[in-house]
C-alpha cells in the first residue's frame, strides 16, 4: 500500500518521527507531509480549527481530482483528527484519524479503555471528541501528564514514569486498556507496556492496521462557492461528485 501520512502540526521534526515509526511498524510505502500553517503542535481548540484548514488543503495538493498520486489511503497523524470528517467527505480514498481509530479499536479489547496524551488541555477536548462520536464516560476515560506532545516527543525518557503513573492510575479507576494518543507519544507504547498492567496500545500502530481494511471514500454532495482558499483545494472542492 501507499499511505499518505499527515501531520496536522507544523513541526517537519515529528513528521520525520511519524514516518520512521510507520516505516518500522508496516511494509507500506509511507509518504509524509507537514501541515503549512498553524501551531508548532496543537495544543487549543482555535489551534485544532486551524489545523483542520491546513489539513485539507495539504491533503488537496497530494490527493488531486484523480489521485494521480495514487495513495491507497491517508492517515491524519494528529491525535485530535482535525478536519477528518471534512476529509472523508471530500477525498475519493478512505481517510483515517488516529484517535477516531484507536477508540474503537482498544474497545474491541475490553468495555473500559483510558485514552492518554500530553497536555492537560487535551483532555477536555478529547472528551467532547469522544462523547461527539457516541461514547460514554464510562466506556471511555480521558487523561493527561503535564508535559505536552511536542515536549515528550524532545526527551520520552523523562516522561515514561510520568506515563506509567498516569496509565495506573486510570487502571484502578476501571479502565482495562490505555491507548498512548498523539504524534509525541509514538513509539512508546511498547516501552511503557511492562510498567503497566493492561494492554497499552500504539495509536499510529492502530491505524496503519486499520488502513488495510479501510474501504470507505468521498460521500456525494454538490460544492458550494468559496472564495480565498488554495488553488489545490479550491480544484479538490470544485472536483466533488
């Protein structure tokens, strides 16, 4: 497969993380691209809605009216998804989001799962995500260390007793499966996995999986006129069935 993988944030640095990691994760031919403008890494809301912006225009450049580029699928590699659901609806090829994979992926495994981040501003963001997409508290808890994405990305090695502690503290509250969520915490899971007591779960890992048996694409709809956007988007919006 040729997999297209997106950075919604604007660090090239994690970008290059993202893919190394995807590359030893699967056999597939990783393209990566880093989101134009925004935030250095997502941290708010306004940030997220901004993210979303760039995201569908970077994903207008490589995926034209044709896919000439051919990419089997893309992968928002942003743990909020920004602009997934506008993505779906206007790309031919299936798009997926780590966090609206992981999710019911780590549900598969156990009724009680803890989605676990950097930075406590997420939390409240990824809980409105969560329950947006039908899922109770109960069924899905939201946690958070201190240090951000961007910040455990730079030294993983001083967050991974961070990490732990929070991972067990979301298991004595019920939670039977932990989900490491954000492009920062890539490739930790497997590090983490012996200090914690349930099965801890890569959100990249998740989603490169889960791309082999997306079989989704654009959902029909007329476009409407817009005006300022990229000549890549502007041509991908007029291109709608």
């Amino acid at each position: 497969m040729k997999l297209l993988l997106l950075n919604g944030n604007t660090d090239a640095a994690i970008t290059e993380k993202l893919a190394v990691a995807a590359r030893a994760m699967c056999g597939d031919e990783i393209v990566p691209a880093t989101a134009r403008f925004g935030a250095r890494y997502i941290a708010t809301r306004a940030a997220s809605a901004i993210a979303a912006h760039a995201v569908l225009d970077l994903l207008a450049e490589h995926v034209g009216a044709t896919n000439p580029e051919g990419f089997d699928a893309a992968i928002i590699a942003c743990f909020g998804d920004p602009g997934l659901d506008a993505a779906r609806e206007m790309l031919p090829i299936p798009v997926l989001g780590l966090a609206d994979t992981s999710i019911p992926a780590a549900l598969r495994l156990a009724p009680r799962v803890a989605l676990l981040t950097g930075g406590a501003a997420w939390v409240p963001m990824l809980r409105e995500f969560a329950l947006l997409r039908g899922y109770s508290v109960e069924q899905v808890r939201i946690a958070a260390v201190t240090p951000t994405g961007d910040m455990i990305a730079r030294e993983p090695e001083r967050a991974l007793e961070l990490l732990a502690e929070a991972a067990e503290e979301q298991v004595a509250a019920g939670a039977e499966v932990v989900v490491l969520g954000g492009a920062g915490l890539v490739g930790l899971a497997e590090r983490l996995q012996p200090r914690v007591s349930v099965p801890v779960l890569d959100c990249l890992r998740v989603t490169l999986e889960a791309a082999h048996q997306a079989r989704t694409g654009a959902i029909a709809m007329q476009p409407a006129p817009s005006v300022g956007l990229g000549a890549a988007l502007e041509e991908r919006l007029r291109a709608l069935p």
